[in-house]
C-alpha cells in the first residue's frame, strides 16, 4: 500500500498521479503499486513539485511496518535506534539538555548511516555464485523450490543465504527423489517467493554472478522476478559450464559432479543449492587456474 501527499504541487503533477494513484481527497493519493514502480514515481514526484512538498508512506517489511519518504518538508526525517521518527522543526529554546540530546540522536543516526554505507559497500565486493532448485525444467511452468548464494571474496567464502520456497504445487517425486526436498520441507521450512527473492536480491546486489549452466538459473529467477513486478537480473554473468567446455576436453560429460570427479573435488551432496554453490565456487576457481 502507498500512500501520498501533495501540498501547493502544480496542477500538471497531481493530474499525472492518478495514471497509478487514486486521489481520494485534494493532494491525497493512495494505490498498490510495486516497489520499482513505487520509486520511480517518487523520483517522478520529486522532478516536478517544484516549490511544493511531497510525502510518500509505504508499507514495509520492518518493525513499524511502513516507511516513507518526504521532499522540501521543514519536519526531518531520523533514525532512532533503527525506528524511523519525524522530528519537528526545533524552535528556539534555553533548554540546553533539549539541545544536546538532539545532537547524540543526529550523531548517532549518522554513525549508523556511515556503518550502513560500509555495509553496502563489503557487500559488492568479490562476486556471487548462486543455484536454484525447482520442480522441473520449463521456467514459464514449473517453480524454484530452493535458491541459494555465496559471496566469495579474495577467493574466500565470505557469506552465505539459502532458503527454501513454498510452492502451490505438489513437488514431483523425482524431484524430491533427486533432491531430498520434499512437500513437508518447504511447507514447515519454506519462505514466500516475494521473500525469498527480495532477500537474494538485496544479497547479491549488482555484483558478478557465477552459476553452472547460468541461463537454466537466470530463466527461472528472471520469470519469478517477473511474477513479482521485478526487472530481470542485470549482473555480469559467468558460467562455470561454457568456461569448463572452453578449458577441458579430456572429460565425459560437463556435469557439475563430473567436473568435481576430474578436479578432485569431493561433493557432500547433490542437487541442493547452497552444497551446489560451493561445489561451483570451488570448480571456478580451479578454471581460473588454467
């Protein structure tokens, strides 16, 4: 749900709002948008209020459960031990212990950004492999049951995320044969696919993406992206299956458990995603050895 405000806005944008938002009363706007859709309309908002002031509430998967964002507003915006509160303009007083507890709280608030900042910037470096499993082969039909990612830096696993996902459809028996998953698993264990997928997203980031057989993963994360009101992903894509057939020729089959075989490498266990990740990891960096 979003929710926003307009005061002394030109005429032109409030009329532009209601392509996406219902106006509900003067200068308030509400609808169900998604977040791509949600932020760009703010940038759009932002752009063309000119002198006049804007706030835009949303909901949000945090402890208030909403989030909102304000423009040419005197009231500002600050984070109080990870709440966000409004403060309101400070008139002039005596009261120096007023004073000073408003700057630890604006000193605190940019310590945390700065760790967030440092945050974000850790989470760039070095590059991901990420797997899927799903309930079969045709992405526009079946469903990833299980999505994983590692972050590798300095040739080093750094982090790690895996989840299972719950699907509306029973899971073939080969597949839960193929990969342990079963029915039960992802219902007791399972998260939602608008969860999952924000969570590996806010994971991987913009960094490089390395997977075996890249385009199967990218086809399926691509359509739930898609389901979601998401764009597709857009990272540098590396994949250890056409590096592999570039690099070894003396080989049966390029299989992520063949090449494992002819590296040496041994693998604990098959078809689940974050075993699959580390496993491909491993192979990528003897690839990049030759």
């Amino acid at each position: 749900m979003v929710i926003v405000t307009l005061t002394d806005c030109p005429p032109k944008l409030r009329g532009d709002l209601t392509k996406w938002l219902m106006e509900i009363n003067t200068g308030v706007y509400i609808g169900k948008i998604s977040a791509r859709v949600r932020d760009e309309l703010w940038k759009r908002i932002c752009d063309n209020v000119g002198s006049g002031r804007a706030t835009m509430v949303f909901s949000a998967k945090n402890e208030q459960g909403f989030s909102f964002y304000v423009h040419n507003t005197s009231w500002e915006p600050v984070d109080f031990e990870g709440i966000r509160l409004m403060r309101r303009p400070a008139s002039v007083t005596m009261d120096t212990g007023i004073e000073s507890a408003e700057k630890k709280l604006h000193s605190r608030a940019l310590a945390r950004k700065a760790a967030a900042a440092q945050s974000r910037k850790r989470a760039q470096e070095g590059y991901c492999v990420i797997d899927v499993e799903t309930t079969g082969l045709e992405y526009q039909r079946d469903d990833i049951i299980e999505i994983a990612a590692i972050r590798i830096v300095n040739h080093q696993l750094s982090d790690q995320i895996s989840m299972l996902i719950r699907v509306d459809r029973e899971i073939p028996p080969e597949i839960s044969h193929m990969t342990g998953i079963t029915d039960k698993m992802v219902r007791q264990e399972g998260v939602s696919l608008w969860e999952a997928m924000e969570k590996f997203r806010d994971f991987i980031g913009s960094s490089p993406i390395v997977s075996h057989n890249i385009s199967f993963d990218r086809a399926f994360i691509s359509e739930a992206s898609m389901r979601l009101g998401e764009p597709p992903l857009r990272n540098i894509c590396k994949d250890t299956l056409a590096l592999a057939k570039r690099r070894i020729d003396d080989i049966r089959d390029y299989k992520l458990e063949t090449i494992a075989e002819y590296y040496h490498i041994e693998v604990t266990q098959k078809h689940r995603a974050l075993a699959d990740c580390i496993t491909t990891f491993q192979i990528y960096e003897k690839l990049n050895e030759i």
